[in-house]
C-alpha cells in the first residue's frame, strides 16, 4: 500500500459507486470489486486506489486475491 493510498469506509465506498450495499457484497464473492480488508476488530474498509480503479473499468475489472 502506498503512502497516498488510504483505507475508505462502507458508506464512501458506496456513495462513490452507486452500487447497493447487496450488490457490492455480490461482487465481491464473483471477484469483480475490490475485497475488503480488516482494519479493527470489529471494522473493514478499502483500499480507496482499488475502488478507483473499479470506478475507471467495472466491467473488465477482477481482484487478484478473490478466491474463484
């Protein structure tokens, strides 16, 4: 993770994509949006530069770590 690359929250995540929360969630098990990393014990968020770049191509888009 680079030092400009910072961890975004649910809410942002969704108001900068316009998905649902289900629809994420969806993408996430098909591999087709970023994966969301543990932050806290009880919190997650993700890598702001992966969600940008879902927003650049989120139809040609697949996450490397998803398991297929």
């Amino acid at each position: 993770m680079s030092n400009t690359d910072k961890i975004i929250r649910l809410k942002t995540v969704l108001a900068r994509t316009g998905l649902s929360r289900s629809t994420m969630y969806r993408k996430i098990a098909e591999g087709t949006f970023p994966s969301q990393m543990k932050i806290s014990a009880h919190g997650a968020g993700w890598r702001e530069s992966a969600v940008n770049r879902w927003i650049e191509d989120p139809v040609s888009y697949r996450d490397e770590g998803a398991a297929q």
